[in-house]
C-alpha cells in the first residue's frame, strides 16, 4: 500500500513541473486556489501516460501485451485514486459533503437536502431514499477516517486480506419522512457486535425543527471476496476500526424479533423478477436496497394508498447475482395488531396495555381503522428455494407530512 502511495505522490510531484507552471502564468494563475483544478492537470499527465502504454500495446503486438495491459491498468488506477481524492489520514470536516466528524471524534454527521427524485407521489422521501442515505453516509463516514481504501468501504487491512462488507441484518423506524426541499441532518456511528462483526446505527432528523424522523441499526460481517464465504475479523482491521466503536444505539433491541420463513402458500407471490444491471453494486452483486423495492411491490396498491411503512426488520441470508431469477413472497398479517392488542371484556378495553372505554373504541371508529387492512406483512425473498432475504414490515395509517415549525 505504501508502494502505491508512493505512485500517487509521484504523480502529484509531476504535475508541478515547468509545463504546468508554463500554464498556470498563462492564465494569470487564476487556477491556484482551485485546487481540483490543478487535480484535472493531473488526471491529464496519467491519460497522456495511458496513451503512451497504448501506442506500446500497438507496436509490440502479442508478445508485449501482457506486460503493457499491466502498466495500463495501473496507470488507470492511479487517474481514478487520483480523481476519488481519498485521504490518506483523517478528516474533521468535508465542505463538499456537508459533513463532519461529531461524537468526540468518531462519529460523522453528513447535512443532506431531499432531492426532487428522491420522493414519491405525495413529496415525501421514499423508504428507498433512505436507505441510499444510509448507505452513502456509512461510506463518507469510512472516506473521513483515513482508512477508505479503493473498495466498497473497505479497509486498507480489509483489501490486503481480500475482504468485504456484507450486511447481515437492520432495522429501521420510520415515524416520520422528510418533505421535498427539506434539509436534515444524518448521525451515524459503529459499534462492536460479538467477536467478529460491527453495528451500524442512524439518526436523521430536521435540521430545521430537530425532530427525528428516523432511527437504523444494522450488523455487519466480512466476507471473502474471492471464496464468498463468511471469515473471522483480521486483527489489524480490528485495530483500525475498533478506535472508532461507541457504546450507543439508535434502536434498542434486547430480543431480536424471530422472522419466520414462508412458503410457495404465501398470499401474495411475484415469480416474475430478475437483477438488472443497474441493480448491481461495485461488489457485483445485488445492492440490499433493491431488495426492499422487491419486497414492497409485492403489498397490494389499494393498502399503500392509505398506509406508510413506519417500521422494516431485514435479516439477509445470501447474495443475489445478476443471472439469478428472483421470487417475491408476502404474506399479510391477518391478525395484526387488533387480535394481540385488543381484548374486552364486558367493562373495558385493552389497547396494547391501556385501558379505553368501548364506546370510545367503537364510536370513534378505532375498531374500523384496523380493520382495513393488516398493519404488518411478513416477506420472503427466495432463488431457486434459496433464501435471499427475510423481511418484516409494519404500517400506520397515512399522516400528513410534518409541518416545519417546531
């Protein structure tokens, strides 16, 4: 890694030589305090050298292509590590994210603005949204450590023993969405879970009023990228991340709620999906996020238009490639929460512990309310009778969107 640390420093140390100076007078050095510009400068001197490597591929011919694709290939490496900009030592603050690193130094808080296509029908974020938040801050979070190396939030230790990250579960509470043109503020933190894997939490909140609108949790395990199999934490990665752990949890889960499996006799099925290419991740395997497209597609229209998820439990059981053909099982729960939550007797009412009059139950229509439909579903992602995935989710009944004010 040093080796190819120091490329990049020789790259860097090129670009300030008496042709850029030329080029900089010229323009009334107007590019010095612009340094992505003098990064561009850069990337130009490692294109001009993959051409020369080209031009050596054409007049050697076969004997010399082997050698030639190498040199190409790190020539191409070093542009994009180049153009990526990734620190090589820690960050307090990144103005071109918005973020920063909070939590006595461990923890990162990235401002983000709810973008037009990143809502729905009604201007509210989308539970995909979300997710991709959640996923992009956990990044910048690893990109501000210092140890982003150049995989998919891994480590350096991670890259010199061939490792990933894989997620093996999350939770997410949702009690409100953000608006369109909203800004808020997204905290995220790792903690340990057991010997060999890590806990990522979530809090988003308004910057505005300070509410949070939602809560995730998630473990993490290292997967070997070659053998695809589970494997032990390295203790050099372990030393790297583990200065970073904090005791403190966004959802607090003392019993992991138990997800049973379905069968083919499940309620809803949709038999009829297949990956995309756009669906693969830079690992090449289907990204977690699009499972939670796949699920949700399967609950009938006419619930969707009068409830929002407010709760998600995923527990992820093996990889989705691009060939694999995918089948989505949902099953509602008849019961709900009206049959566990409610029981009368001839006096009174028990609604999940607290005690209402009936008349006020039946009058106000509360009993109708849950009658509408289930309040949870229980999913099941499965290839060729191979899980995938295993899916919770829990709905409340539509809200307005919260207003801003406090």
């Amino acid at each position: 890694m040093a080796a190819y640390l120091r490329v990049i420093s020789y790259h860097v140390n090129c670009s300030s030589s008496s042709s850029s100076s030329s080029s900089s007078s010229s323009s009334g050095n107007s590019n010095s305090h612009e340094p992505h510009m003098q990064t561009l400068n850069r990337v130009n001197y490692d294109r001009s050298s993959r051409s020369k490597v080209e031009l050596l591929r054409h007049k050697a011919g076969v004997a010399s292509t082997s050698l030639a694709y190498v040199v190409a290939d790190k020539a191409y490496m070093t542009e994009v590590h180049v153009r990526q900009n990734i620190p090589t030592a820690k960050r307090f603050v990144d103005p071109h994210r918005q973020g920063l690193i909070i939590e006595g130094g461990v923890g990162y808080r990235q401002t983000v603005v709810i973008r037009s296509y990143e809502v729905g029908p009604d201007k509210t974020a989308t539970l995909e949204s979300l997710l991709n938040l959640f996923q992009e801050t956990a990044l910048n979070h690893v990109w501000m450590s210092g140890l982003l190396s150049n995989g998919f939030g891994a480590t350096h230790g991670m890259m010199r023993n061939n490792l990933i990250w894989v997620v093996s579960r999350m939770q997410v509470q949702v009690d409100h969405y953000p608006v369109w043109g909203e800004v808020v503020e997204i905290d995220t933190w790792v903690g340990a879970s057991g010997k060999n894997g890590m806990r990522r939490d979530w809090l988003i909140r308004s910057q505005t009023t300070g509410h949070i609108f939602a809560r995730a949790t998630s473990t993490w395990v290292m997967m070997n990228e070659a053998t695809r199999r589970l494997s032990k934490m390295p203790e050099e990665v372990r030393a790297e991340i583990s200065p970073w752990f904090i005791d403190k949890q966004a959802i607090q889960e003392d019993v992991p709620e138990k997800i049973l499996k379905l069968d083919n006799k499940a309620k809803y099925v949709n038999s009829d999906l297949k990956p995309k290419r756009s669906d693969l991740d830079m690992n090449h395997h289907v990204n977690n996020v699009k499972y939670v497209r796949w699920m949700l597609e399967t609950i009938p229209d006419q619930f969707l238009e009068t409830h929002q998820l407010s709760g998600i439990i995923l527990e992820y059981r093996r990889e989705c490639g691009g060939s694999d053909k995918v089948q989505a099982l949902c099953q509602p729960d008849e019961d709900g929460i009206l049959k566990e939550g409610v029981k009368q007797d001839s006096r009174i009412t028990l609604l999940n512990g607290f005690s209402l009059a009936s008349e006020i139950v039946n009058g106000a229509g509360l009993i109708g309310s849950f009658e509408k439909g289930p309040l949870r579903y229980t999913h099941l992602l499965q290839t060729e009778n191979q899980e995938i995935v295993r899916g919770r989710t829990t709905w409340k009944e539509k809200l307005p969107p919260m207003p801003f004010s406090a």
